[in-house]
C-alpha cells in the first residue's frame, strides 16, 4: 500500500508539470498573436500611408 502523503505528492508534481505545459503553449499562443498584431499594423500603416499619396497624386 502506497503512502497517502507521497501519492499527494506524486499527484501535485503532475499537476505542476501539466500546468508549466500549458503554460509554455499560452506563452506561445501569446507570441505568436502579438506578432500577428505587430504585422496588422504595420500592414494598416503601409495601407494609410498608400492611400494619403494617392490621394495627394489625386490633387
């Protein structure tokens, strides 16, 4: 028969791997959004900026 404390142990460091797990994949999740958004708004400013010299061309 196991020791009580030890299993509670055992089961806590499980628990603790699975959570660093999902923390490593939010963690990626999150860099991979944040250069997604970088990317958008960078994109939008080209975009801005293409349609102003249109626009002065236009004039």
């Amino acid at each position: 028969m196991n020791d009580p404390l030890l299993d509670r142990a055992q089961l806590a460091i499980e628990e603790s791997q699975a959570l660093q797990k999902t923390k490593l994949a939010l963690q990626a999740e999150q860099l991979h959004r944040r250069e997604a958004l970088r990317l958008s708004v960078m994109e939008n400013a080209m975009y801005r900026t293409e349609i102003k010299a249109y626009r002065e061309d236009r004039d």
